[in-house]
C-alpha cells in the first residue's frame, strides 16, 4: 500500500514511501529525523505540529503525507541563520519547555507575513490556536511584536 | 489509524463513481476527518480526495449574491474582499488558522457537526448548496443537509460542489456565539440572525442537534418585542444538557444571545 | 587565541541570563524522549481497563497476539514471571506495572501490545478482550472513609517513610495516611469564641497536561538496563527499578534530555517500570508514548475536601482554626501520603493562630490517581482558607487586607507545627500586592448587566523536607565549566539557573558554562524535581560544588607558585606540561529537619518557605454568569532572584495554569468512574484569549539567607492565590459565593439566581 511521494522539503527536493494513513508529521520524523514538529494533542488544537504547506500552516497530526505530493513543506529546522522571529522569542524569553516552541515560530512567520504590523488583539487571534501549556502567552505577544519591528526597522 | 486506499480522481464523475459502494468517504480539508479516524470513530476503506477536482473559488453571481466553490477553504473566504463582513467576523473566532488554511466550505457542511459556525449562519442568510450525483444535480436550502448529530441529508455517493449565497442587499446579519469553558472552546451556543426588514430569519446551534430555525420567535419579532421573541426562541427548541451547560442554562444564553444577536444585527454595518 | 572561559567580575547572580538551550529550543532541535527512536525499537500501545472496580476474570489477547505485525502481547501475569512483586510508588508499592488480579480504576493499563508499528500496536490493542466480575466503586473522598468499598485489600507502605510503618498491612480501610496536628486546645478555644465561622470547600480533578505526552524507552542487555525518560526523577526511577528487579543502582542508567513540560506529572515510576519489563521480556528496545488522552488516565490532581473552622474575636484577631481536610488520591497513593502531612500542616494559613488543629486525610478511591501538580497540595488549601477568609472579613466589616495582615504570621513568629518563620516576607508580599492593586483607590463597579469586583489572596508553602541534591563541577584544562547534576530541565529553567551559580563562584560568564542533563551512570543522586525544592537544593550543592573547584584550583595555583589571579589555563599546562587534566568539585546538601511528634509539631519542619499571593480584578456578565478576569496580580517572595526574567515568567506562568484550574479545567466522570472528557478538544486549557489583558508578576526584594546567593524556590509560587483571589472578586463584583472548583459560568449564574429569588 506504500507508494512513493516526492515534494520539496525546506527547499530541497525529497521524496518518502508512504502509507496512506500516514501523517505529514509521522513522516517527517520518521523518514527525515526533522523533530521540530511533533504530536501532542493529535486534534490540531495545540500546534505543537505546526508546519507549512505551500506557504500555509498546517496541523501535520491531522495533513495525510500522500497529499503532500509536489508541495513546498517547510519546517522550524529550515535555515540555517536565526530569523527576525526566533532572535525575538529568545530575547523577549517567550518559551519555557520549549515543546510547543517551533509551532509558535511558525504561526507568528505566516502572521507578520499577512500583518506585518499586528495588534496584541490581532496576535491572540491569530495564535489562539496554539497552546503554551507553560503560560508564556505575555512573552510571547512580547516577542510577535519585538519580531515586527526587526523585520520592519523604522 | 487503521489502512486505507486513497484516491484522488480529477473529474467529478470519477469522484462520484469512486463514492460508490460501502466505506468510501470524500476528502475534502479533512481537519474532522481525520479526527474521527483517528478517534476510530470512522474506519473508511477508501477516501476520495476532492483535491483535483477543481472546486475552488468565489465568483459573483448573477443576482448580486456568491457563487462560493465547496473546496473554498475558510482561510480564502475569510480573506475574501467578496465575502460580507458578517462572514469574516464569524470566521475569524472559527476553529484556528490552520484548521482555516485547510477546512473547505463544502466540508463544514457536510459535516454536521451542530457546534459548527457556518451552517446556521449560512442558513439565516437564506443559502443553498450544489449537490452532484449520479442522477444529475440538486439544489437545498442549508437547513435541509442536515439530520441530527453529525448526519447529513447527502447520500453516500453524492457531493456538494458548490454554495449559493443570495446578496444581502439591504438585509443585516449577525452571529454571536457563547462559549463557556475557554474562549475558544466549542460554543454552547451559536445564534444567527438575519433582519429584511420587519422580518427575521433566526437559526441556533451548539445547543441543538442540528441548526434549527426558530420559527415561533421570527414571528413575535415582527412585532418587534426583542424580549418576548427570546423567551419564545428558549421554549420553542428542545435542549439537551452537556459539558457545556445544563438544558436549563442554555435555554437562558438562547434568552440573552438572541436579543444581542438581533440587536447587533440592528446595528451592523455593511 | 580565544579562551574557552573568559573570567568575569559580572555578576552572574540577578542577571537575566537568556535560557542556555534559547537556540535548540527555537529552531526545533531540542531533545526529547519524544523524539528517540532505537534501531529495531518496538512501540507499546496499552490496554485499559474498561471498569472502575473489578476483578480480572479473563483477558483474552488471541485475537490481538495473531494480528499481522504484532510482536508480542504482554500482560500483569507474564510481568509477574519477571518481577515476582511488580508493584511500585513512592509512598506505598501499591501500584502494578500492569493490572494483577484487580482492576481499580476505569483506564487502569491492563496489557500491552508490542509492534514495530505503532498503529499496528495501536489497531491490536483494540482487539483484547477483558473479562472482570465488577465490584462496588468509590469515588468521592469523603465517602471513601466510610465506604465499604475497599480499593485495596492491604496497605503496603513503602518502608521509606518511618511516618507510614503504623499501617503496615492494615485492611479494610481506604485511609492510606491520617496526619494530626495539635498546638494548643482549638475545641475549647473554639468555645469560648465570640464569633465562630465554619465552611467547606472543594476541588475537583484536573490534570496537568505536558504538552510532550509521558513518553519512556528502555533497552537492555542481559545484565543492564538503559531508561531514557521524560522523568523529573531520575534517580528515583533507577532507585525504583532496582528495587523491583532485584538488581544493583549501578546495572540501571537512566537518561532524560529536555521535558515538554511535568508540573508534577513526570515524577516516581509513570512508564518506566512497564519499559524496563518490556524491553527485558523481548530483549528489544521498547517505547511507550502516551497520548494526550491517556494522560488523563495516569496523574492528575488531588480532588478535595475541606472544613475550615475559626474561632475569631468581634474586632478580628483569629483565636483558634479546626481544618479537617480529605485528599482523593485516586486507586493509586503516588505521592499523595506526602501531599497529606507535608502540605498538609500548612492547612491553617499563613496566619498566627494559637489554637490549631489539622486532621488530614490521604484517601484511595476508585479514580486516577492524583499526585503532585505545581503546589504539592497548596492550591486546594488556599483555596478554601482564603476564600474563607475573604467570607469572615465580609462578615465582620473589615477589608480583606487589614484582616489578613493582623492576623499574618511575621518573621520570629512559629507556624502551627511550631516551627519559628525566617525569612518569609509574609507581611512584604501584602503590603506589595496592596500598592499593586491600587487597593485605597476608587474602583470602578461597573453597572447594567457588566458588574465589576476585585479581591486578593495569600498562601504559603513549606519545602518538602528532608530532601538530598548532589552536584559536581569540572573544570577543564582549558578553563571551561561544565555542571553535572540530576535536575530535570522541564522548562523552569533550572540550567541556566545552575550555570549561574556555578559561574558566579568560579567567576565565569553562566553563557559558557555546559549543564550536563540527568544520566545517572555520570549526574550524581539528586531526590527529584519536585515542589520548586531544586534551586534551593541543588543550588547549593553546585555552589558547593563549584567553591570545592574554586578552592582546589586556588591550592594549585599555591603549589605551583602562580600568582593568585592566573589564568586556570596557566595552571594546568604548569602542571602537566601541556592541556590536561582538570579539576572536579562535588557538593552535596541535606537540610537539617526534625520529624513531627505525636502531635505533630515539630520546630524544623522545613528549609524554607514561599509566599504566594494574587489580586484580581473581574467582570461579570450578569445575564449568563460568565467571569472575565481583566486583571491579574501576583507577587512573590522567591529571595533573592537568580535570573529575574525566569523568575517572572515561572510566577506569570503559574498564574495563568491556575486560571486553568480555576475557570475552565475538570475532569468530568459519570456514575460508573468514566471519564467524559478525555481530550483537549473536551478538557480546555487556557489559550492566548483567556489570558488577562493586564498581568503584573513581581518578586519582592527578599533574602532566602540559607539559599544560593540568598535564592529559592519559584515554580508553584504563582498558583496559590488565584482560585481564591478570583473567588473573592466574584463575590465582590455580585454578592455570589462559590464554594466549589471550577468557577463555571452556569454555577455563577445560579447563584445570581439565587440572590435574586
């Protein structure tokens, strides 16, 4: 029932054996050794999996791998630099565990994409679908912010 | 998860055929889905992937109103300089954005999940969904996909392509709402409330197994007694107690949410 | 050249040191259990049980064990071939690794489905078939003194607790641990009071909720075993599994990289005793990953009970406390039987009452078994003695700050157990919180349907004692540090935490010193993570760790005839010649205590104490009940702050999970002990829109003087005012009192009902 799949992978092209049943984050870990998004809840609520699809974040415990056939997939390993949004979650300490960490990196990413400039109301929106069992929710708004304005210096 | 076969056929009569028979199931976002096979609530043989079927899209229609395509995701509509305002802010609070980036309109309908946002939004706003099927096609009111507690009215082999929605015109809409655990908790309680002047379309959800119109109340607020519509809007549903509130507790956010649903659709701004 | 450690006269102690591991932690790469996987690694899927008291009649695995894929089926009788008693805890060896003759709670594992696949492991376990002739079923913890219902048929304390000999073997009662204290005569002080106040309270069950899920591997060899866990006990479970196999400490290694989190959830054996088992009956390496929902069925929270008498003279000064409290620990004790006596004499307050008596009881019942979750215990007695303090200073017209700070214990003063207060800045941390709140200002009540309150809180706690940390500190021939101690990384902090000390003694940059995490073939023994004990303890074992390097390397400069400042990498080429060697300073650090007498008193109980206290400001919707905390204040005394960005964030971050508990957690059971909500699409945890728009966190300038650089500990310091702060402010805000946790929206609105029939 395996059947080969190929897309890109953080910009390089990859291809896996997968099953249908398979998710998109089963398969990265287990094909790829790329931990950075991981299972927790397994309902999509906490975006401990959080991973981008052709540019869109999705929860990869609830994304199939197969439909990820010639798709752009990338992940909080890409790169090899810190970006504006990882220096600002390190300096304004917006991570305790660390677990649900990468998702956080991701989401704020794709919102700073969408609104450069973001309101505390428009960051609890926007990332209200990713939980920090260790409450660093004030933090974390913190670093959004703090990643706005390295990426938009004026 | 157990094994199965996915297909991704590229037209829809392939889909429909593929539909045919016991345990296939289309696939549309599959963010619920994929929740209910790996609850092992749903073990499906095989899943049709709607993918390549090109269904996608928002077009204006020829009466003004939206022709919206059933692989839409909820993301695209909500971004959507075409999609009211009313529609925007009720995405906004749906589910989160990734489920958004994902989750079809044709897959909210169909999925009759009653703690759903859109069915009775889309019902007060007096939509129909496109039905394909082998028979040809059919055309229904949202109200009438649904059956009870994650039943639709499709049948097996039947798709909805895509979701008509009349222009609003002079109407004025709201959807309110209540959740009471987290904030962004499944709700208690939606309520949608569509006004045309004195007349009124009013449908609930959450609280009742399926988005329920209620009739007695659209009466009474022709009058324009807002209070009394409520209280008729409590009696005239049948409720059950859940995590979410006993029946008598959502009986009394039906009284408070249908007068702040009307009175925030009285105040809407297009 | 550039040296590997640059000395530094900055200090390294009050200095917001960014996390050491900031950068594993943001690009993904941290590690976790979750994330190992062994060549030829079999996944365990769990059976469990189905009901919450009954005998195991019959487990049918056939059907399971014929699956394709399935490696192995195993159940509690081929473990017991294995470990002839395989029955574990802290308190009492109560527990089997998996289900033995009986059955005592629903979701109790039963077997396990060993596979290469996880979902073939995971599509078996589906396949077991469990027979059990049911019993009847206890679940609340008052019922359960009196219950004929007896969860287990003997006690088997553990033996480590001299305290818990007395029911060695005892039958037919579901009372694991009584503890009593007695300071004075509170009947007869109650007596003579001119007015008496009695309450009950309780609290429900909640879970903690890791976001990394309990997750253990174990491989093994004929003659050794490695455990890689998500444990916050490291020693404990090498401790444990040796104990339970009959071998050495040192046949046993146990590793644990970064937790996604534990609050109290990872502690004792959880899945280590089953891997350990699994992978010795296979000889394959073994994985077992909880998911979120069988969390629910492994550790939770303590549900309580709790009656609260004070004997108060007309102007306020308390005279005498009766506090009768029930601890529900679910079909296991874990650690309950701590919880009960070490929290348990906390249950008065931080308050100097002359009159005292506390009867606290650890109770077996027919649920999940409860533990410890960030508190140790604490939350659920702030809660009720808080609340019931806001309840009297209503009644006798006194604002609810007067009437706690005449009452507070202050420095010098002996708390219940009679042991005498130092340095616990009680009467600081109300005075702070009272500037914080603006409490002599105007307030703004709201009005129509939104009615606004405010109201505070105050707890203390009492580090669990007596505990042991042991740390060692390397030094490099080239000058570089590293840190080897067992304290398990779990989000507090605690290696930089560790870093700085040990830098702020060797005077290095706490940057460019390395925490080598928990592996118990090199970390030495430290007791556990646990009860925000290790940066007292374990800090000041690496202080004396790295002060023993320090002093050793100043008495080779000495013998080498170097000058008293030169470089550490100057010594070791003087001394061998070229880059090599290097120096190694232990420290290790136990308390002194005194258990308590017969009355339960004692004048040592403990090394040191936190404070906790919390204000609130709230709005209620007074159409639907529904609370919304718009501002939240806590402060703490933490001592001297090692890293005060930590700081703030562990007391921000406790506040908000006990927001948790306080409006939105519990764990729902029917009539049968089956959970209703096993997920987190059903059980919600606070998310960004729950959080108050306004949070103030605040440490006051304090001094622990027998801690490291005058620290303590912080992690639980946030969670003890806030079910009672928000409780308080409700009833401020609309005159309805909730005695019961959660404050749920439809409760609130009954009780407006209430009020207004």
């Amino acid at each position: 029932m395996r059947r080969e799949i190929r897309f890109r992978l953080n910009g390089e092209p990859v291809s896996a054996q997968v099953a249908p049943h398979e998710t998109l984050v089963e398969v990265l870990q287990d094909a790829f050794g790329l931990y950075g998004a991981r299972e927790s809840c397994a309902q999509g609520l906490c975006g401990c999996c959080t991973l981008l699809v052709n540019g869109r974040a999705v929860s990869g415990c609830l994304y199939l791998a197969s439909l990820a056939q010639d798709a752009e997939v990338r992940t909080v390993e890409e790169g090899k630099a810190l970006d504006a949004v990882q220096q600002a979650f390190i300096e304004a300490s917006a991570f305790q565990c660390g677990f649900c960490t990468p998702g956080f990196v991701l989401m704020t990413r794709q919102l700073l994409d969408e609104i450069p400039n973001p309101t505390d109301d428009d960051i609890k929106h926007y990332l209200s679908g990713n939980l920090c069992r260790c409450a660093a929710y004030p933090e974390i708004i913190e670093a959004v912010k703090l990643a706005a304005r390295k990426r938009n210096p004026s | 998860m157990s094994p199965f076969e996915l297909a991704e056929p590229r037209t829809l009569s392939q889909a429909l055929d593929l539909l045919d028979g016991e345990g296939a199931r289309p696939l549309s976002g599959g963010t619920a889905l994929m929740l209910m096979m790996k609850a092992g609530v749903f073990r499906p043989r095989r899943l049709v992937s709607l993918a390549k079927l090109k269904l996608e899209g928002i077009e204006p229609a020829a009466d003004g109103g939206l022709r919206i395509g059933a692989m839409t995701t909820l993301r695209a509509l909500e971004r959507s300089d075409q999609a009211f305002p009313v529609l925007k802010r009720t995405l906004r609070t749906l589910a989160n954005v990734r489920v958004r980036n994902v989750a079809t309109v044709g897959g909210a309908l169909a999925h009759a999940d009653p703690h759903m946002d859109l069915p009775p939004l889309l019902s007060a706003l007096g939509a129909r969904v496109a039905i394909a099927g082998p028979g040809g096609g059919r055309s229904v009111p949202v109200e009438a996909l649904y059956a009870g507690y994650l039943e639709n009215t499709l049948k097996g082999n039947e798709l909805i392509t895509h979701l008509d929605l009349p222009p609003l015109g002079k109407r004025r809409a709201a959807y309110l709402k209540c959740t009471t655990r987290s904030a962004d908790d499944w709700p208690s309680l939606g309520v949608a409330v569509m006004l045309d002047g004195d007349e009124a379309r009013l449908f609930i959800s959450a609280a009742t197994d399926r988005p329920t119109r209620l009739a007695a109340a659209e009466s009474i607020l022709k009058t324009g007694d807002v209070k009394r519509a409520a209280e008729a809007a409590a009696e005239e549903v049948h409720i059950e107690g859940d995590l979410h509130g006993s029946a008598a507790y959502k009986k009394q956010l039906i009284r408070v949410y249908l007068a702040r649903a009307v009175h925030e659709a009285r105040n809407a701004v297009h | 050249m550039k040296r590997a450690t640059q000395s530094t006269e900055t200090p390294q102690v009050g200095r917001s040191v960014p996390r050491l591991e900031s950068w594993l932690k943001v690009t993904g790469r941290a590690e976790y259990v979750h994330n190992l996987r062994l060549p030829g690694m079999l996944y365990g899927k769990i059976f469990r049980s189905t009901v919450a008291h009954g005998r195991i009649r019959r487990i049918d695995v056939s059907a399971a064990q014929a699956a394709g894929g399935v490696y192995r089926v195993v159940t509690g009788e081929d473990i017991r071939q294995l470990i002839p008693e395989p029955y574990f805890g802290p308190a009492f060896h109560d527990q089997p690794i998996l289900a033995l003759d009986k059955v005592r709670y629903v979701g109790e594992p039963v077997a396990v489905v060993l596979a290469s696949d996880p979902h073939v492991a995971e599509e078996a376990a589906h396949l077991i078939v469990a027979q059990y002739d049911e019993l009847p079923a206890v679940y609340d913890e008052v019922e359960a003194m009196t219950s004929e219902a007896i969860v287990h048929d003997t006690l088997k304390p553990a033996g480590t607790f001299p305290d818990l000999k007395h029911v060695k073997g005892k039958s037919g009662t579901n009372v694991a641990l009584d503890f009593h204290l007695r300071r004075g005569d509170a009947p007869a002080a109650l007596k003579k009071a001119e007015r008496v106040f009695e309450h009950r309270f309780h609290t429900q069950q909640v879970m903690h909720t890791p976001l990394e899920p309990l997750v253990s591997v174990a491989e093994s060899t004929e003659s050794s075993l490695t455990i890689h866990t998500a444990s916050q006990s490291p020693s404990f479970v090498r401790i444990e599994v040796a104990r339970l196999l009959g071998w050495p400490e040192n046949r046993i290694r146990v590793r644990v990289p970064f937790l996604g989190g534990g609050f109290g959830a990872k502690l004792y054996i959880k899945l280590e005793a089953l891997v350990s088992a699994l992978s010795l009956l296979t000889g394959r390496p073994v994985k077992v990953s909880l998911t979120m929902e069988e969390q629910f069925f492994t550790i939770t929270k303590h549900p309580t009970t709790f009656r609260i008498k004070t004997g108060v003279t007309r102007d306020g000064r308390i005279t005498a406390r009766e506090c009768e409290v029930w601890w529900n620990g679910g079909a296991y004790a874990d650690i309950g039987p701590r919880v009960t006596q070490k929290s348990g004499f906390t249950a008065p307050g931080p308050y100097d009452i002359e009159h005292v008596l506390i009867d606290s009881y650890s109770l077996y019942t027919n649920r999940p078994p409860a533990g410890a979750l960030r508190g140790f215990g604490i939350p659920q007695l702030v809660w009720a003695y808080e609340s019931h303090m806001d309840i009297m200073a209503r009644e006798l017209g006194l604002d609810p700050i007067a009437f706690r700070r005449k009452n507070l214990l202050r420095d010098g003063r002996p708390q219940a157990t009679g042991t005498v207060l130092r340095d616990v800045a009680l009467d600081k941390v109300l005075d702070r919180l009272a500037v914080l709140m603006d409490w002599e200002k105007p307030f703004d009540r709201g009005n129509g349907t939104l009615r606004r309150g405010r109201g505070i809180a105050i707890g203390f706690k009492a580090c669990v004692s007596p505990t042991t940390s042991l740390a060692a500190v390397n030094v490099s021939a080239d000058g570089s540090c590293t840190v080897y101690c067992s304290t398990a990384d779990m989000g507090q902090g605690s290696d930089t935490a560790m870093a700085q000390i040990a830098g702020e003694v060797l005077h290095m940059a706490a940057e460019s010193i390395r925490v080598v995490h928990s592996d118990t073939d090199v970390t030495p023994y430290d007791m556990a993570t646990l009860g925000s004990r290790s940066l007292f303890h374990m800090g000041n074992a690496v202080k004396l760790a790295a002060e023993e390097a320090r002093d050793k390397l100043d008495v080779l400069r000495k013998e080498l005839g170097l000058a008293a400042d030169a470089e550490i990498g100057d010594i070791f080429k003087k001394k061998y010649g070229m880059q090599a060697g290097n120096v190694v300073g232990t420290g290790s650090y136990i308390p002194t205590y005194k258990s308590p007498d017969a009355n339960g008193l004692t004048d040592n109980a403990t090394p040191f104490w936190m404070v906790g206290a919390t204000g609130v400001e709230l709005e209620v919707d007074t159409e639907t009940g529904r609370v919304r905390v718009t501002r939240m204040v806590n402060v703490g005394d933490v001592g001297t702050p090692i890293n005060p960005k930590i700081v703030e964030t562990q007391l921000s971050g406790a506040s908000i999970m006990q927001l948790g508990f306080t409006l939105l957690e519990k764990m729902e059971f029917d009539g049968n002990g089956q959970l209703r909500n096993a997920s987190l699409a059903e059980y919600r945890i606070p998310g960004f829109l729950d959080v108050p728009a306004s949070l103030t966190s605040e440490a006051v300038v304090a001094e622990q003087r027998s801690g490291p650089f005058g620290g303590k500990g912080v992690g639980e310091t946030g969670t003890f005012g806030v079910s009672p702060a928000i409780a308080n402010a409700l009833h401020d805000a609309v005159g309805v009192r909730i005695t019961s946790l959660p404050i749920s929206a439809e409760a609130v609105f009954e009780g407006l009902q209430g009020l207004r029939a």
